[in-house]
C-alpha cells in the first residue's frame, strides 16, 4: 500500500478527527487489528487492517460530516453531507481507486453523534463538484438506527435527468461489512448495487460453495475457488462476468424464440449487446439494461436509461436516440433475482423533454413492454 498514490488535501483536523476516529473504532468492533492510519490533517483518509480472517486489507476513505441541522429553506427531516475538501467551489474531486485492490474506496457522510455512516457509490461521484450536498431523509437515519443498515434509493432534485442514486446506511459496528460491500459492489448499476446491498448486509457471513472441476480450473492451474476469488478481487473482470451472464441468458433465450436465426452477441465497445434476423427482417440490435431495485408504484419494474457521463460540449449526449438500437430489453433480475426480460421498440419509448430526439431517462416496465421478444420484433414492421 505504500506505492499507492493519491492526491490529497490539507483538511482542518480537529473537525475530520471526530470521523477518522469512527471508522478506526468502527472496524475495532468488527475485530480488525488496526496497523496503520494516515494523518487526520490529510484527506482522505487511509487506513490499512487486519481482518479477524487474518487477511491485510486497506480503505481509502473519503470522509465527509453528516448531520441535521436545520437549514432555511430545507425540509425539517433531512439529514446531509456536504463534499467540500476545498474553498475553490469550481473545484472538483477525483475518486481515487487502487488498481491492485488491495484498497476500497469508499465516500460516505459519517454522523458521529448517532454513529451511523451513509455511503454513496465512489465511480458516480469521481469528478463530483466540491460544495454538493447529498441529502437523505430522516425515516432512512431511524431504519439504519433500528436495523443496522439499509440501502436506499437517494431523491433527486432533477429526477428527469439525474442518475438514480443508491445510498446505503450502517451503523459504526457494521464498518467492516460496508467496506466489504462496497468492494464487492464496485462499478455495478444502481438495481444490483442496491440488491448486493441487501443480500451482503443482510447476511454479512457467506459460505462457501462447493465447486467441481472445470477445465479452466486445469488451463489455469488454480482450484476453482481461487478462479471466483480472483474474479471477486478484480473489480473490472467482475463488471464483465456479471454484464456476460445476463447477456448469456438473454442470448440463450433469444435463440429459442421461433423466427429468431443469426443471433449473435456484439463484443464491441460502444456498440448494442445483441444483433439477430427476425423471420424476413434485416439485422435488429437489442440492447441489454438491468432495472431498478426498488419497483414504482403498483410495483412496476423501472429502468434508469442513460449513459453516466455525457459529452461536455453536449449535455443531450448521455441520453439514448431511437436509432441507436431497435430493441430495448428490460432485465428484471434486480427485482425478481430470475433472469427474466421485457422487451420494446425504441421507438415506443418516450422522448425526453428537453433533448430533442432523445428518449425520456426514467422508465416504466409497464404493461407497454412485451413480455415476449417475438411480440416486439412484429412491433418493428
């Protein structure tokens, strides 16, 4: 950990002291042995640990004071942390993350006097603007405060162009189990992230599987659990295996819709995940996005459809056009935790209200979509 690099910030250190403080006592009580913590007066912070397992990890921590003090204009319930390491408010804040994983990152609003800590996702907030505030509400401080933990979904200012946000809360004991989550949910989507959450925290002690040879495990020369740890441990092989698994089981399931001949899967950056013919049609793209965790009202799936980041020269870019594929297929394992789908034609789909030939971010799996792929390639013609 000692070659690992990052920029860092000249912080006041009697007001970060108090949430440096937290996280050393927080992972105390998980049962790590603490070996060594970086200078309070820095941020953020870093800190190296030994597990009970007796493994050496790190975390980088990006630090901020979460409280409810009453702002004019606010809600009375809402609780806050405010992102500001600088007094230049055009500054922004780089979210450093160690390629060898050895260290977690993690961003997180730390309230000392109710010893709970909210985090939010580390890859949306790389680049964030100093002096943004992340607001939550009070009824999600008193279920973290019940519970232990709880994962939510953040409510956005400008919900029709704003990325769906998942929050998740701990108490100080849980330390230890968020920085695991948080390692475990590097660069997923907001649905499964917020599905990691539920399953990890909810269950921190996992077991084992028991897994049989596989001729990788022979190629490799590695038993098959060290192939799953090392998967785990790689934060971008992980993004691909979990991305390859649902476009598996779309793929395989596409194959056997009758009329459905050349389907192929597109391994190109850039491009749509699926390419087929549909009886006589020519080729028809399909692209692939996980719904929400949390289902709207009358429990209808939701698909947060956009890009995360857009071009600077043009705001519109992080929203999809109709003709950037034909089919959009919904997968419903975030909510079910079956790999299921629904399917419908871009351009069935809403536009945007403000970008002209864009489609609408916030979407409704609602009685619209097919449930059969067949019914939404007729749709096309």
């Amino acid at each position: 950990m000692a070659g690992f690099e990052y920029k860092k910030w000249s912080v006041q250190r009697s007001s970060k002291q108090p949430l440096l403080d937290f996280l050393v006592e927080g992972l105390k009580a998980g049962g790590c042995t603490i070996l060594s913590v970086s200078d309070p007066s820095h941020a953020p912070f870093l800190i190296s640990y030994e597990t009970p397992m007796g493994e050496r990890q790190g975390v980088l921590a990006y630090a901020f004071l979460a409280n409810s003090r009453v702002t004019r204009n606010r809600p009375e319930d809402e609780h806050r942390f405010q992102v500001k390491y600088s007094s230049d408010p055009h500054a922004t804040l780089p979210i450093e993350r160690d390629a060898s994983q050895l260290l977690t990152t993690i961003f997180v609003g730390i309230d000392p006097e109710r010893k709970i800590m909210v985090g939010a996702d580390p890859v949306l907030h790389d680049g964030t603007k100093m002096f943004i505030s992340l607001e939550f509400k009070r009824s999600h401080v008193e279920t973290v405060l019940d519970v232990g933990w709880h994962a939510w979904e953040r409510e956005s200012s400008k919900p029709e162009s704003d990325p769906v946000e998942v929050l998740v809360g701990v108490q100080q004991k849980h330390v230890l189990e968020f920085i695991t989550f948080e390692r475990h949910a590097l660069g997923l989507d907001a649905g499964h992230r917020q599905l990691v959450a539920e399953q990890l925290l909810g269950n921190p002690i996992l077991n084992a599987a028991t897994i049989a040879p596989h001729a990788l495990t022979s190629e490799l020369k590695m038993p098959a659990n060290e192939v799953l740890d090392l998967i785990q441990k790689a934060s971008r092989l992980k993004m691909a295996v979990r991305g390859w698994v649902a476009e598996h089981h779309l793929e395989q399931y596409l194959r056997s819709v009758p009329g459905v001949k050349d389907c192929r899967r597109l391994d190109e950056e850039g491009r749509p995940d699926i390419e087929l013919r549909f009886k006589r049609s020519g080729p028809l793209l399909i692209e692939c996005k996980n719904v929400l965790r949390v289902t709207g009202k009358g429990g209808i799936p939701r698909v947060d459809f956009q890009r995360t980041r857009a071009s600077k020269a043009d705001p519109c870019s992080r929203y999809y056009q109709p003709g950037d594929f034909h089919v959009l297929a919904a997968c419903l394992h975030a909510v079910t935790e079956n790999w299921e789908y629904r399917f419908i034609p871009t351009m069935h789909l809403p536009g945007h209200l403000k970008c002209a030939g864009r489609i609408q971010s916030n979407l409704r799996v609602d009685a619209g979509w097919y449930k059969d792929p067949a019914d939404a390639f007729t749709a096309l013609t």
